[in-house]
C-alpha cells in the first residue's frame, strides 16, 4: 500500500548529480507533507484501534483516505460512520480537513457533515 515510500527511495537513488536541467529536478521533488504522511501513515496502520479502518481509494495519494468507524460500545454503538480526510500541501503547519460522510447528529458534525473542533 505504501507505493509513495518506494517512489521516494528510488527517486532518492536516482538523483545522483544536479543536472542542469532545473525542471527535471522539480518534477523529480516530492512535498514535505509527502514525507511526513510516508512516516504517519505507517504509524497510523500499527495504532489504530480495531474499530477504525483507513482505505486509499489510491495508493499513491497518500493525502487523500477514508477513515471508517464501528464503534463497540457507547451511544453510536453498532453504528458505522465514514469519514473523508484530505490532507493540504502546507501540513504540518495547516490541520487536515476531515468531513463526516455519514449522516448522524452530533454538537461537533454539522449538517453537510463539517466538523467543528473548537
């Protein structure tokens, strides 16, 4: 699944001397959030709890996943809600935007599946 994390070791592997060709080095950059969301996403697979699965709809965007959520206990107990995560080029610096897919009330979800967190 982690198809990005093999791109970026062979792209590292490839770079050997600058080039005087200043595009072919950009195209060959991979973001900042790429490599964070690399290692995260990694750690992500090993934490997360049995009532929560993550799916890529493509592996290499690692930006862009679906978290699904069945809690076992509680009032949403036996329930499952969808969640949509997209993470922006400034991350790290700018929180992901999450949206509830699923239709639920909650004082924190609005009605067109927002979520508030403050």
């Amino acid at each position: 699944m982690l198809t990005l994390a093999s791109k970026l070791k062979r792209d590292d592997g490839v770079k050997g001397p600058r080039t005087s060709n200043p595009a072919s080095d950009s195209t060959r950059r991979v973001s900042i959030r790429d490599k964070l969301l690399v290692k995260e996403v990694a750690e992500l697979e090993v934490n997360l709890p049995c009532t929560c699965k993550v799916n890529f709809p493509d592996s290499n965007k690692l930006h862009y996943f679906q978290l699904t959520v069945t809690p076992d206990e509680g009032y949403y107990q036996g329930g499952k809600f969808q969640f949509e995560i997209e993470v922006p080029d400034a991350y790290n610096m700018v929180p992901p935007k999450v949206k509830c897919l699923t239709r639920i009330w909650h004082p924190n979800i609005t009605e067109t599946g927002e979520i508030c967190l403050r």
